[in-house]
C-alpha cells in the first residue's frame, strides 16, 4: 500500500512538471540537465543528513542496469521538455502516455509476464485513441509545431518505458539511493551532450523567475518526485504501474484545460479517453489476476 501511494504521489508530481518546463527559455537537454544536478544535489543532502553511505558491492552488481536506466531518464527529460516546448500540455502529455501502453506490449518478452486477449485488444483501442490525436494535432495551427511535439512526446514515452523495465531489474537499492545514483550519472552523461550541443550558455539570459523555475523543478520533480517514483515501483508490477501512472496525463490535463485555457477539440477528447481507458482496463486485468492468486 505504501509503494502505490508513493507511485500516485510521484504521478502527481510528474503531471504537472509541463507548467514549469513549457516557460523556462533554455533548450531541452540544458533544462534536462540542471533537474539531474538540483535533484542530484537536494537528494545528497537528503542521503548525508540520513547518514546512509553508498553501497559499493550493490552498485556493482546493478552498473549495468543503472547505466541504461540513466540513459533513458535522460532521454525522457530531453524530448518530454521539448514536447512542452513544442506543442500543448494537453497534447505533449496525451503522446508520452503512450508509455504504459509500451510497457504492457514489452513485458511479456522482457518481464515474462502475460499478454492476454484482452490486454492486446487494449493495445489496439490505444493505439487508436493516439491516432485520434494525432490527427487533432495535424490539424491545428502549424505555428505551434504541434506535430512536430507529439512526435518528441512518443520519443520521450520509449525512454519512459524503457526506465520503467529495467528498473525492475535494479535489485537490494533502496529508493533514496537508486534515485541518487541515477541522477548523478544522468548530471555526468547530460554535461558533455550540453556542452557540444549548447555550448552550455546557460546563464546568458537568465533571470529570477527561471532560477525559481529550475530550482521547482529539480527539487520537487527530479528530487522528491523521482525518489517516490523509484521507491513506489519496487512494490509494484511492470503492467500494474499502467494502473497508476493514469494519474500522470490526467493531472496534466486539469491543468492544461483549467488553470492554462489550452483548448481541447473533439478529437482529442476521444483519443484521450480512447487512450487512458485502454490503459486502464488492461492493467486492473492484471490487478485482478494477481488478486485471484493470492
């Protein structure tokens, strides 16, 4: 119970991180790398004030599965944020819950867990309802590039999956110290790719506001929401956490709809249903099952 409702908390979280990422004026991988490293540093403080020490033996034994799920958390930042940047919160969010829906389709293979008929025909309804939108995303104005940030946002969903699979492979760290190592190697794999990508400018235009953006962002999201995030998903199975992770694009979509004004059009209603109701049957099917068996 504990691990889903530090899960919910982190999808709560992670839901509303399109309003501080859409108005910060850096590019993506700069934004990307300044959450690994406010993160990083919230959470040392965190780790030394608890007096735990790294625990090397552990971390050999999961090098591998750290480096590969630091790959793809960095990747998800990048083209998450650049999504925002690109196209609605709405929109953005509605193609990067398309994760859960990646996670159902590869745990069989990667997880060995069941696909059964129902969840494949879950899939389908899904991937229907992300054709729905996007085919509201084409049609709307091409200034915004619309599109274009659903694209980045299906990019970012891949990454997303990718993290969620393999961190099930990370064995005896607990959440604290997970989310510490992979954000540290996230700051030092994001440093280079600024540097030869940006030229890492980053303090050429910034101001107040954008400290106090960056500062929410990689404390909240990158340092509290990532430990529940990491610390919840141990407790939970790979197509379980499509159950939750729903809270994610809905928390968005309030805040794009209510507090933003971003419109939503009859398509993109439909999709989005389409999408998240996919998502959820095909995982309380597995809730269901595991259920039954215990």
């Amino acid at each position: 119970m504990k691990e889903k409702l530090y899960f919910v908390l982190s999808m709560i979280i992670f839901g509303a991180v399109g309003v501080f990422a859409k108005y910060i004026d850096m590019s993506s991988s700069t934004i990307a790398f300044f959450l690994s490293l406010i993160g990083a540093l919230f959470l040392s403080v965190v780790f030394v004030w608890t007096k735990q020490k790294i625990q090397w033996g552990k971390l050999k034994k999961n090098v591998v599965a750290l480096l590969i799920a630091s790959v793809a958390l960095s990747g998800n930042w990048i083209f998450l944020f650049q999504a925002y940047k690109e196209t609605t919160i709405a929109n953005a969010a509605l193609s990067y819950y398309f994760a859960p829906v990646l996670v159902i389709m590869l745990s069989p293979f990667v997880l060995k867990e069941k696909l059964s008929v129902k969840k494949a025909v879950c899939v389908v309804v899904a991937l229907l309802g992300l054709f729905f939108i996007l085919q509201n995303g084409s049609r709307m104005d091409t200034a915004g590039h619309h599109l274009l940030g659903i694209g980045y946002g299906l990019v970012a969903a891949g990454f997303y999956a990718v993290l969620t699979l393999v961190n099930k492979f990370i064995r005896e760290l607990d959440g604290l110290e997970n989310t510490l190592l992979q954000l540290g190697m996230s700051v030092v794999m994001l440093f280079p790719f600024v540097l030869f990508t940006d030229g890492f400018h980053p303090f050429s235009s910034i101001t107040g506001n954008t400290v106090l953006l960056l500062l929410t962002l990689g404390i909240v999201h990158g340092g509290v929401g990532f430990y529940l995030f990491f610390a919840g998903m141990k407790g939970i199975k790979g197509q379980s956490i499509a159950v939750l992770s729903y809270i994610d694009p809905l928390t968005s979509l309030f805040i794009s709809a209510l507090v933003l004004g971003e419109e939503m059009t009859v398509y993109q209603l439909v999709g989005a249903v389409m999408l998240l109701g996919s998502v959820w049957i095909g995982g309380s099917e597995g809730e269901r099952r595991r259920g039954e068996e215990s």
